[in-house]
C-alpha cells in the first residue's frame, strides 16, 4: 500500500487545496476533484478527477471498484505518477476519448515502489469492462516478474473492446523477469 504524504491549505475561494510532497517535488492535487455521480455513472472531465480516482483505486477498499466511469473528454496525465488500480470489477468507458502520457514513473524516474505486480492502468481487471477507450503515449514501467500491460496487467473474466495504444512503452526492471505476460493491452 501506498503511503503518501499531503501538505494541504485553504484558497481564498474556500477550496481545499494540496500537494503530494516527495522525491523534491510537489504535484498539483485537489481534495475537491471527486468526480460527479450522476445516475450511478462517475463522470471523468479532467485530469484532476482521474487522479483522485486512481489515488482511491489504489485501495481494495475503494468506493469505486465497480463503478461506471464514463470519460468525456480527453485527459492528459503528463507529470503525475499513476498507481495501477487494485481490482477494478466495474465498467471504464472512454466515450472514443484518450489517456495521454499515464505514467508508473515517479517524479525521480523511478518505477514506483507499489507498482510491483500487476502493473498497468489497471492492475486486476476481474468481471470487468474497458471499452471505447484509447491510451496515447504510456510508459508504463513495474519492478515484478510478469503480468505487467499497458491498460491492463493481470485480467480474468475481462471485457476489452475497442480499445488502444499509440506509442509508448512497457518495461519490467527486475533481474529475474521471465518476460512472460509483459506488454500489450494486456
């Protein structure tokens, strides 16, 4: 699990506020980014929300593990170290929109010390669905064996259409990868 540490303050406009300290670096955050929830469907419109998203679905705990996500616009994610979401059951839908620039990397250039296994956008995709979604640009580098994708890194019982990848990379840093599993959507 992941421990992160927040320096958190209050804007003149009342919106809480903060920044994930660490490595020397700030990344921008906002604590009032949760994404609406209209009709049971979470809509994603920017990268603010997509990051508190993925700082919940980080935790097997998450409210939104098996939610409808719904993109409505294409979402640029250059700058924030994306951690592989922990048992995603519910449905992502892109709408036809694109994930640019997903990164496991820290702001160090290092791989992150929770993406191990099962490293990808999603991690463990279980009786889930990806559909209508593109990823644009990843780099998605984990320090495990195998089971290691670009949007997925491990799925079982999984629905993927119309999804995928323009450019990027996928890359295991561990001397004994067997290179199985490794690469791809999944």
């Amino acid at each position: 699990m992941r421990s992160r540490q927040w320096a958190l303050g209050v804007l003149a406009s009342g919106i809480l506020t903060g920044a994930m300290l660490g490595g020397g670096s700030l990344t921008a955050w906002a604590a009032g980014a949760a994404p609406p929830t209209i009709n049971g469907v979470v809509y994603v419109t920017n990268a603010a929300q997509l990051e508190y998203l993925d700082a919940s679905l980080q935790n097997a705990s998450s409210p939104y593990a098996a939610a409808t996500i719904d993109l409505t616009a294409n979402i640029n994610l250059q700058g924030y170290a994306w951690g592989p979401w922990f048992r995603f059951t519910g449905t992502l839908n892109g709408n036809g929109y694109a994930i640019t620039d997903l990164s496991t990397l820290t702001a160090n250039g290092q791989p992150d010390s929770a993406a191990s296994y099962l490293v990808g956008m999603i991690g463990l995709l279980v009786n889930g669905t990806v559909e209508n979604l593109g990823l644009v640009n990843p780099t998605i580098v984990g320090s495990g064996v195998n089971n290691e994708g670009a949007l997925v890194g491990l799925s079982s019982f999984a629905t993927l259409q119309n999804v995928y990848v323009q450019g990027g990379t996928v890359t295991v840093n561990s001397w004994f990868a067997t290179g199985s599993d490794v690469g791809g959507l999944v």
